[in-house]
C-alpha cells in the first residue's frame, strides 16, 4: 500500500523482539508518511489559491501588462492587454517582445525594457501617441527573480494604460483655465 502512495495503513502485533520494535518503526514511519502527505497537499491547495488570487488581481487591472524576462521573451500578460491590442495568449506568450508589431513597442521602448533588464534603470516612463489618437502611457519596472538565483536575472514589468480620455480632460480644465484668466485680465482693463 505505501508503495501506491495510501500510507494510513498500520501492521496490527505485540511487541515482543527486535522485529516487533522494526514493525513499531515502520507503523511510526507510515503514520508520519500519511502526516507529511496531508501537510503537503494542504500547502499546494495554499499556493493554488494564491496564485489564482493573484491571476484575478492582474486580470482585474485596466491597463496592460507584459511580464518580459531576460531573453526578451513575454512570459505573462494580462487580459486588458490581450482584449486592447487584439492579441490570443498561445500567440503571445514565449515570444520576443522585439517581434511584437505594436506601433507603441518602439525602439525607444524596447531600449528601456533593455535598461531594466541589464539593471541600468530602475523606471522608465514614457508618453506615446498612436496615429488614431490615443495616447498611452508606458512604464517599465524591474521585476528581480528569486534570491537563489545565480545568474540574478531581472525581469521586466511593462504596463501599457491608455490616457487619451485623461489627457483630453487636462486639456479641455487648461483651456476653460486659459479663459477664466483672460475673462480676469479683461474685466481689470475694464475697470480701469
């Protein structure tokens, strides 16, 4: 039965000899198997919860997210970049950024993600404009693998959020300010 893997199994004998006490052993050793197995699937029900939870978290999120390793390669993107650039998973995902044909993924873009990954930055921003008037905000961040690795690779986070509806606002507060300002300065040269 332990060879299957069903450890709560237990050889019924009084003690007696040296073979008993071998057989107490191997019932205490069967008994721990079964305890670690339960502590074991009890930890990976924990980190499946975990990982979804942060799955639905990323995936909940109104801007783009690329996760990019050091090879250049998109390990991870979340659903907003997909539904927004017209992008399938299996057709993104272990790809090279570089090959990406997105107007926004410029040089200038993938000379920042480089800087992160080869730790000569540790943020980037950047304005861009596409030619059908949306204007989209890019950060780069770095995202540091785990401490045991040796080569202590970086990875890049790249979030893409599209700021046209933002940005058209600033632009309609700054002018109504433009002109309560002249309404002001010409109200003064009344009075005079």
């Amino acid at each position: 039965n332990i060879k299957n893997g069903i450890f709560n199994v237990k050889i019924d004998f009084k003690v007696n000899n040296e073979l008993d006490e071998l057989l107490l052993g191997f019932n205490d050793m069967a008994q721990k198997l079964a305890d670690d197995q339960v502590k074991m699937n009890s930890y990976i029900d924990k980190i499946t919860m975990l990982n979804e939870y942060n799955e639905t978290i990323i995936n909940s999120l109104k801007v783009g997210i690329l996760i990019i390793n050091s090879e250049f390669k998109i390990e991870k993107v979340n659903n907003y970049f997909l539904k927004n650039f017209h992008f399938k998973t299996e057709n993104i995902v272990q790809k090279s950024i570089k090959k990406l044909n997105i107007a926004i993924i410029n040089q200038e873009i993938l000379k920042n993600i480089e800087k992160i990954i080869r730790k000569k930055k540790k943020f980037q921003n950047i304005i861009q404009r596409t030619t059908h008037n949306k204007i989209y905000e890019m950060k780069t961040y770095p995202l540091y693998n785990k401490k045991n690795d040796q080569n202590n690779r970086t990875s890049c986070i790249l979030i893409i959020e599209d700021i046209s509806k933002k940005m058209e606002y600033e632009e309609k507060f700054s002018k109504q300010k433009n002109y309560h300002q002249l309404a002001c300065y010409q109200l003064v040269l009344l009075m005079k």
